[in-house]
C-alpha cells in the first residue's frame, strides 16, 4: 500500500537533472567548479533563495490567517521539494571545500535534511483534513464508519475471489509492537503489505488485477484511518518535540548562510 511521495520523486528528479548538468561542466572545464566561479556562484544563489523559500513561504501560509491560496498539504510538498533541491544545490556551491562558516553552513543542512525527512514520516501520522486541519479521534471514528459502508458497498456483487482477497488482506500485517515502536515500524508494515499486494496480483487475470487495485485503494484508506486514530496521541508528542528542534535548526541554518553570502559578496565583490 503505498503513499503519495510525489515530492520526493519531484526532488530526485531535480536533484538529478542538477547533478547531469554539474558533471557536464566538470567534463567541459576539467575540474570542479569553484564556489566564486559563474557556474559555481550561480548553484548558490538558486540554491539560498530556494532554502530562503523553504524557510519563509510554508511557515506564512500556515500562519495567515488572510492567505488562503492553495491547500495546507500543496505548500508542504514545495516545502519538502525545496528543501531538499536547496541544500543540494548549495552542497555543490562549496565545491567540496567545508573549511570555516561554510563547513557550519553544510553541516546544518545535513542536520536540517535529515530532520526534514523524519518530520515529514512523523507529519503523516497525525491526521489532517485537505487544509491542513488536525482531525480529532471522533473526526476519525466517523470517517472509519464512512469508509467501512464504501467497502462493503463496494464488495456487493463481487466474485467470491474479490471477497476472500478482502478477508485475507484487510488484518494483515500488523504492527506488534506499541508507541512509538509502532509508529517507527510502520514503514516495514506498508512495505510488507505492498509485497503481498503485488504477490496477489499476479496470481490474477486482467480483470482481477484491477478490482483488486480498486479494493487496495479502499482497504489503503481504511487501514491508514484505524492506525492514525491508534496513533494520534503519540504521533502528536513527537510531532512537538519534533518542531522544537527542526524550526530552531532551521533558522540558525538561515542566519549561517546569510552572513556567509553577505561575507562572500563582500569580500569576492566590494574590495575589488
């Protein structure tokens, strides 16, 4: 059962692209491109203005209460793109080089990345709405209660396979552990349970194959409801604690490549 990672397969492709286009000037020059050359200089102003833009643009939508252009889940995944694409792009900027502030600056991107990623598999277990808003445990008992009548709306007048694959695949596999084991072992229980999807389709004929898509779809939907409403207490602490780390690396990444662009243009610029 997978879930929607269009943001990263967004970042990898950029990051990518950015990597074809490095190495072909690597290849055209014969050697790494300096942190004050065109090429070189160019990856660090993109890349600043897209970290100045994962630090600014979500944290000001989510706070007006005037804005309201585009949904809560949209910005998060710019959020995400640019937060990734920026960093790499300044990683490149330092041409391999991490002596002084701008070492201080690589090592908080690194620290703010990974901080990054695992806010984003924190943020994906609290339940929230299309806009961003947090879902309450009787929010989520109502929509269970919606999604089982689709299902079983949905199973009436199917074959006896449809309806056994159902049986079968709607109680496994759990996670055995509970807390925050659980929430950390998710990631193996999705994994596990796509492995069995795919083992099932197979199996099955054209037309199978793709009701038993449309009832992945349905028992995706459900199961992810049942383990956000098993979660929300835990996922909610974490989430917190999670913010009181993240925000305060991200602005200290901020200010270190402020002042060293400031540096940098000072001294590469003004003083000749």
């Amino acid at each position: 059962m997978g879930r929607n990672n269009r943001e990263l397969w967004l970042s990898l492709l950029a990051i990518g692209l950015i990597t074809l286009v490095y190495l072909a000037v690597i290849t055209l020059y014969g050697e790494v491109p300096g942190a004050s050359d065109f090429f070189g200089h160019s990856l660090g102003v993109l890349g600043f203005i897209l970290m100045l833009a994962t630090e600014t643009l979500y944290s000001l939508r989510k706070r007006s209460r005037l804005a309201r252009w585009g949904r809560m889940s949209a910005w998060l995944q710019f959020h995400i793109f640019t937060g990734l694409v920026g960093p790499f792009m300044v990683l490149l900027h330092s041409a391999w080089k991490f002596n002084g502030l701008a070492g201080l600056v690589m090592l908080l991107t690194v620290a703010i990345v990974a901080s990054g990623f695992f806010g984003r598999y924190i943020y994906t277990a609290v339940p929230r709405s299309l806009d961003g808003v947090v879902l309450e445990a009787g929010e989520l008992e109502q929509e269970i209660q919606h999604a089982n009548v689709e299902l079983t709306r949905w199973l009436s007048g199917k074959p006896d396979s449809i309806r056994a694959l159902a049986s079968r695949m709607a109680g496994a596999p759990k996670v055995a552990a509970s807390g925050v084991a659980a929430l950390l072992g998710r990631a193996f229980v999705d994994s596990a349970a796509w492995l069995q999807w795919k083992a099932a389709r197979s199996k099955m004929d054209p037309a199978g194959r793709l009701q038993a898509r449309q009832l992945e779809k349905l028992l995706q939907r459900r199961a992810a409801l049942q383990r956000q409403l098993s979660y929300l207490a835990i996922a909610r602490r974490l989430l917190g604690l999670w913010h009181a780390i993240h925000i305060p690396l991200g602005l200290s990444l901020f200010v270190a490549a402020f002042i060293h662009a400031v540096a940098a243009f000072y001294y590469a610029t003004l003083l000749h």
